[in-house]
C-alpha cells in the first residue's frame, strides 16, 4: 500500500469514538485541548495548542445533512405527541416548532460538523494520514 497504509506506525492509534466525541465538544480531535473551530462554523487550520493540522476536512454539506436528520428524528414524535394530546392550531404548531427546530439546529450543527472533522481525522481521510 501507499503512505496511507491503515497500520504504519505508532502514531496509528486514531480512536474514532474519542475523536468524534471531541468534535462533538468542538476541540482538536488530537489533543481535546484546542479550540476545533475559530467561529461558529469555520474550522481552524490548525490546533492552537498541539499544532494538528486541521484544513484537511472535507465536511461539505454533510453536517448540515446530519443535523436536519437529528432535528427531524427527534421533533417527529414530539410534534405527533403534542397534536395528540393538545391538539392545537396548525399555526401554533408551525409557529412553534419551526422556532424549536431553528434552536436545535443551530446547537447540532457546529457539534455535528465537528463530528465529521474528528471521525475524517481518526479515518486519516482527505489528507489527515500525511504526516508532516
């Protein structure tokens, strides 16, 4: 194999669990120290404290994917509890829950596209396997 062999060194020991979990906090999958993003969205081009480099994600539109698969999953059953049990007025309801599902999107999505970041970083995808 190239380079990118999936087990070529000490330095393979990549654990997707805790590097997805330390995206999911929005800090360096490397260290979990560093701040992952350097504004709401916007991924940082390296760690500030262990020197990762970091512009090699690829998340595209697959947090914002995410996110709206999450929001919906979760806001389904709760929208179908609510009609049940209350029933009230079509506008309440989309008045309500589009506020509901604009606030838990705005939470997932950085989470979710740190997630990305710290899974693509332990996977050594789209340039995170070159050392150096």
């Amino acid at each position: 194999m190239t380079h990118d062999s999936h087990h070529s060194s000490a330095d393979d020991a990549r654990d997707t669990r805790k590097a997805a979990l330390r995206g999911w906090q929005r800090t360096c999958p490397s260290c979990g120290t560093g701040p992952l993003m350097q504004s709401y969205l916007k991924v940082r081009d390296k760690c500030a404290v262990c020197g990762e480099e970091l512009h090699h994600h690829r998340a595209d539109d697959g947090p914002a994917w995410a996110t709206i698969l999450v929001a919906g999953h979760i806001l389904a059953p709760l929208m179908l509890f609510v009609f049940e049990l209350w029933r009230p007025a079509g506008w309440v309801m989309a008045v309500g829950f589009s506020s509901v599902f604009t606030v838990l999107a705005l939470y997932l999505l950085p989470r979710l596209k740190g997630v990305f970041v710290g899974v693509q970083w332990a996977k050594r995808m789209h340039g995170f396997g070159h050392n150096g």
